[in-house]
C-alpha cells in the first residue's frame, strides 16, 4: 500500500537523533499529559507534537475531523473514526513537519505546540474494551511443552489449528514507567503440602507485543480475515507479567487468573500498521493447512525486532533476550478472525497481545521461565548477581523497532520496576 | 443490617400485583428506554418508576447527588457514589412510594414519572469494565469432573482451596429480550479425523447470577473478604451461554475462548445487595480449611430460588432445572477477595458470574450438559419433541427471587430466542 507519509525521502524540520525511534516516517500516536492536562499527540524525534492544538489552530481543517477529537483523556474517539481518516491525519501532519513546509514551523509559537518527551508524562493511549492475549509463537508453546509436559509432544493439539487464546484483565494494563509490587497469591510449591499464600517467587515477564482495534463489527458479525486489517489500528509492545507459581496452582482447568491479572505493562506509542507497511514480510507455511477461515493471502506477518533487558538496582542493564515479531505462527489477522468467527463483537480499543513471542535460538526466548529453563540455567548480570526469574528492585525494561534500507521504526520502550509486595 | 426500605410492613400506593418480583421492598435500579431516551429508572409492581424524573423535580434534593446523575445511559456514575449513597436514594424511593406518602403521589403528574414496564425498553444497566466467571458451584464442578474425569476425582485438587474462576468477554453481554444467532466455530468431533468447522451442535445455557461492583481499589491494594461487600452493589440473574463441542476442542491450556465469548446475558434489573439483606444464610462447612484470606465471618450466602425454562418455538415452556444460590461453595465476598488479593484493581461496573450453580438433586442441575447427562437422558418437551441441548427458536429463561415470610424479592427474568447460524 503506497502512504505518503512512508516515503523513505522524507526529512522533518524537527532534528532527528541518529537511530531515533521516531523519524518522520513513523509518526505514532499517543496521550500525553503536559501541564497538568491530557491530550493527543505524535511522537517525531525526541518531541511529542500536541494534535489538539493544531486541531485548534485550523492546521487539520481540511481532514472532516469532529471538533476536539484531539482534546480527549484517551484515543477511543480518534480511533473510531477509522483506519482510512488515522490515514489522513498522519500524511497531513507529515505534510506539516516535512523540512520544506513552513505552515506550522515559521507561523505558530512552537513552545506550545512542540514539547520535549522528557518533560511531559506519557499516559494510556486509550481506554481498553477488552483484552485477549493470545499464544500464537510456536517457539514458545514448544518450550513450555518440553518444560511441563513431553518433548516429543510439545504442541497440544489444537495449536497448529487454532489461534489459541485466552481473555485477560483490561483494568490492570497500564503504562510504561508505573513501578508495580510484586503480588501475592496461593501457590502450591510441593505437590505433598498444603497450599501456602505469599508474595510470588517466580515472577517473570513476557516478551509480547499487542494491537489495537478500531471501528465495530455487530454481536454475531464475524470479521473475515482478508477484512480483520481494517480493524488494526497500530501496534504497542506489551510486557505480560506473569507469577508462575500462582500460574501452575490455579490455572487447571480455566485458565491463568491471578497469575496474569495483577498488572500488564505497554509501551505508549501506537505504532500505526500504516507506518509498519515496509516491513511486511511472508509467515511461515502453515503445515498442517489451517481451516478455510484462517486461510491468508498475502504478507501479514511483520519484522520488527525486540529486545528485553533487566536493569537491577543501583546496576546496569542487561539484554536477556533477542526476539523478532516475525516469529509468530499467527499473524494478527487470523487472530482477529478466530477472535471473532463466533459472532464476537469487537470495539475501539480492545487489546490482543501476541502471546510470548520466542526465537529458535536460546538466545531469542521472551520469558525467563524460557531463558533460565524453569530455573535450571540462571543468567548473570552486570553486577556479578544472578536471575532465574525476577527480584524486587529489578527494572525489566522491552523495546522493538524496524529497520530496512536506512528506515528505523521504532515503538520506544516499555519499562516497568518491581517493588517489593506490599 | 437495618435498612428502613426492607421493613416487610411497608405497603405502596402503586398496586403490586400478587407474587410480584417488585414489592416495594425490593426497588432494584435499572436502565429504560422511553420515548427515545435512556435514563435510570427503579422497578415497582409492574411499573418503572423514573429516577431522572425524581431528582429533576427536586424530591432527592437531600441527598447530595451529582447533577443528572440519573439522566445516563448507564448506571456507573450512580453505582460509583457507592453503597451508602445507593442505600440512601433507595430509603427515599421508598418513602416516596410509601402509601401515607403524598410528595409524589399527589403533586405531580404520574404519566410523566411512573410508566408500565410492557411499554419501555430495558437496557443494560452498566458499562462493564471486566467481566470474570467463577466456577464455584461445589454440585456443577463435581458433575462436570464425573462426566470428563473420574468420579473418584471429580473436583481438582484446587477446586476446595481457590474459587476458581476466570476472565471473559465484555462486549457481548447483553440485556435481555435480544435474540442471538447459534455461534460457528471449530470443532472436533472425532479424534481420528481432521476439526471441522460450522454451527455449533452442542449450545447450552449455565444458570448464573452475577454481581455488580461499585468503587475502586487501587492497582495494588487486595480488597480483604469482611470489606469486599462494600463493593458489591447487587445482583442480576445471568445466562452463560455455552458451545459444548467448541470448548471442549479449545480449551486446553488457556481455557473457555470462543465457546462463551459469542454472548452473555442478563437481567436487567440490579436487585441490591441490601434488599436480599433478609435472605442471608449460612454457607457450607468449608473442608479443609481454605486460607486466612478467604476465611470470613457470617452470613454471606443467599437463599435464592432459581430456574430455568427452555420454551420451543411456538409451544409453551418446560422449567428444566430448579436451583438456588445457596449452593454456592464459595461466596461473592470471598471470589472477590480471591480476584484482588495479588492487588488485581476493581471498576464500578465489573461483572462477575457465578458459575453455572446446580443444587445436589438432578432436578437442581443448572445446564443442559448435566441435565441431560452429556445428551445420555433427553428431556421431553410440552410439544412433544425432545431437548439434549438447545435447538434453533428455542428461548431459554432464567427467573429468581428470594422469598421468606410472605415477602417476595425477585429478579425478573432473562430470556433469549435462539437464531440459526449466520
């Protein structure tokens, strides 16, 4: 799909740092507060661009677009509109911030326009409907297999069939840099003695990524897959937090619950699929071939890198873990269409994470469950401790961009700090 | 609890017919729609009483309420007050219907106020923030396990030491008198040979209720059981509508999916906590011993009768099952206490179902899967026909009302006319 704003020849009057997540072709949206108030805005360098106020201004005119859809507390509004108007305002404020357009530049006073992302606080983009997290990377259902169940049966099976999933908690998903207590919970570590409550002793993170929905389909409307990209707004990263130990008491036969439900964690920015367009690239054969339903066409699956390091107190951080999104088995459009086959209804800023996404390599696993191998094979840090799984005071800290040809498109970082349990 | 709105003595000038689910000491709140325009409203006799209405006029000047806090769509501005403020608005609704009462009665023009229920939309009385479902009838779980497990073993190891429970879909929730199309999904009924997809073959209801939370706890802060009833504002009756084949093919590991996900629905009336206040009971001997967090003084279980009707399209109704929801193993106060204790974070307007609630006689089962034992002991029809599950142009209806001493306090009913697949 040919988008102006992607034209890799684009240079912004805005100073772009090397290696920035955010050049002009990227351009996502977010919330942020500023002032004491929150509104929308565009990430281009190291700046957030306030929508709201070239809406004000008269700068987004021309774009149909309701009066004070910018001046809001969250994106809902912005993103009902659709995919093609997210479309139009994105090209236009490219347009703006493009180095031989002086619209905005050389006629308004910048300081109220422009702000240093340092100095403002970056808030939840939008407020979640509902969330399902899915488990779509086959790296990672199999290493999960071998751990709990048998090599030689990693995959259950169901999972070449169905874009497995689960529905999670939307109220504890919050933004990068809110620090979280470790919880507590029942946990039954010995399979002889009684359960016992207590704050959890594996906590670990997920290496994820999400995406955001626009737009409804009625109760009992499903959303074909050829049509389910209409619906994906943009992307997040998105740290799925989850206690082990309270995982494997409770979650036979309905699921993971407070395992999972205590805080989830999402980078700010909404990537655009718009902006990600460059970096499409083919998903693997799906072998045995899947149900017509989640039959694709075309390249629906995404290179985009991801890293997640840990940070402990007082030390620098460490990279753990290499991944790409490209790993995954399902892509987002079947999962939408699974999501929805039933005649599930979907809603504006619903959130469907990817599911733990893990490499071939050793090196490319997304949990320490994975990386220390249940805890057999504990990482070294840079000040000389060790990690099976996470302890209080550690920063787990997940960034993902694309890059091809000289073009970088980047989703920031999600960075979130375990406090001890309350 | 004394609450002036239970007195049994109480009689009002609106005419309540006999057996009525609304006498005046019950009063539960919900959404109309009348000529065009939604508003909150409260059920008296056969009658709506228009809260929107009452506080225009200045009759709940004395209670400190948000401007046009009844003139909304939803509830949750109302139910966000929290309970001493509920519990205040329903002793004045009281006192107006009261029959020495003449604030109302005499000065103002009726028609505008008090309309007939059979000529008003009900609607979904809040905006659900998350939905959970818990699985804690100790009969349902334990029938459940007899016809997949083993008798010897039916309940799992953690059925008795965590209410089980696990997040579902908020969207397709809906009020009752909404028709809903049977879902398609996968399914595979035949281990040797390939899933299939299509209709649903096996649909059945679960005879829920749910409750409705007000306030919030913060992200973080456990809600201890002896303080979690200040949180729960009432109860609706719930249908937990179920694709048998569907689930049974998905939901290993992650649990129910697309099996549940394609509706829900409720009552529309929210029957207060207060006004069942006179049906407390005492809940089973829990053994063994569950943790100190779930350990709680009391009576926290409810005599509430329950049943459910299968009426087939152009016949009359057979009640297929007859529960109460004193079978409950586990209370509400202790399943949110569970749902909070690793800090999880509550929104007024959450929903949390009961799971399917079955009583110990085969009469008392609460879904066509143990009623008709796995489709082994079809159930005969007024018209003749037989029922293993539920059929297209079949209406499932729930009712519930507690009833003691000659005072009645009931639900209502939530009743669904089942389509064809799309």
């Amino acid at each position: 799909m040919e988008i102006a704003a992607n034209d890799p020849s684009l240079k912004s009057w805005v100073e772009i740092p090397v290696d920035s997540d955010f050049p002009i072709q990227n351009l996502p949206f977010g919330i942020f507060k500023e002032n004491g108030k929150k509104r929308a805005g565009v990430a281009i360098g190291d700046k957030v661009l306030d929508l709201s106020a070239l809406q004000e201004y008269g700068l987004l005119n021309d774009l149909s677009l309701p009066n004070k859809v910018f001046d809001q507390e969250v994106l809902n509004g912005f993103l009902h509109l659709g995919k093609p108007t997210g479309r139009k305002v994105r090209n236009r404020v490219s347009e703006l911030l493009q180095e031989n357009n002086d619209e905005l530049r050389s006629h308004y006073a910048l300081g109220s326009i422009l702000f240093d992302q340092s100095k403002v606080k970056m808030c939840m983009p939008v407020q979640i409907g509902d969330y399902t997290d899915f488990y779509s990377s086959e790296q990672h259902a199999f290493n999960v297999g071998c751990m709990f169940r048998d090599p030689k049966n990693a995959l259950m099976p169901n999972w070449k069939h169905i874009p497995v999933g689960y529905h999670g908690r939307a109220s504890s998903i919050i933004e990068s840099g809110i620090p979280i207590h470790r919880p507590k919970g029942q946990q039954k570590p010995n399979d002889e003695e009684p359960a016992v409550f207590g704050p959890c002793k594996l906590l670990d993170f997920e290496l994820e990524t999400a995406f955001i929905t626009c737009g409804e389909n009625g109760l009992g409307e499903a959303i074909p897959v050829e049509k389910a990209e209409d619906h994906i707004f943009g992307m997040v990263l998105f740290n799925d937090w989850s206690a082990r130990d309270i995982q494997k008491w409770e979650y036979v036969p309905l699921g993971p619950f407070l395992a999972k439900n205590f805080a989830s964690c999402i980078s700010p920015w909404i990537v655009t699929l718009d902006a990600l367009e460059p970096f499409r690239i083919e998903g693997p054969k799906q072998d045995p071939p899947v149900l017509p339903y989640l039959q694709y066409e075309g390249e629906k699956h995404f290179d985009i890198e991801l890293e997640v390091a840990i940070k402990p107190e007082g030390s620098e951080e460490k990279v753990v873990g290499h991944s790409n999104f490209k790993y995954m088995y399902w892509n987002m459009a079947q999962q939408l269409a699974h999501q929805t086959v039933n005649g599930c209804n979907i809603r504006t800023g619903d959130m469907y994470g990817s599911g733990t996404i893990s490499g071939p390599e050793s090196s490319q696993f997304g949990s320490m469950l994975e990386i220390s191998w249940k805890g057999t094979k504990p990482v070294s840090m840079p000040d000389g401790s060790e990690r099976k799984f996470i302890l209080d005071g550690d920063t787990v800290i997940m960034r993902g961009h694309a890059k091809h040809n000289g073009l970088r498109i980047g989703f920031g970082e999600v960075s979130t700090k375990i406090l001890p349990a309350k």
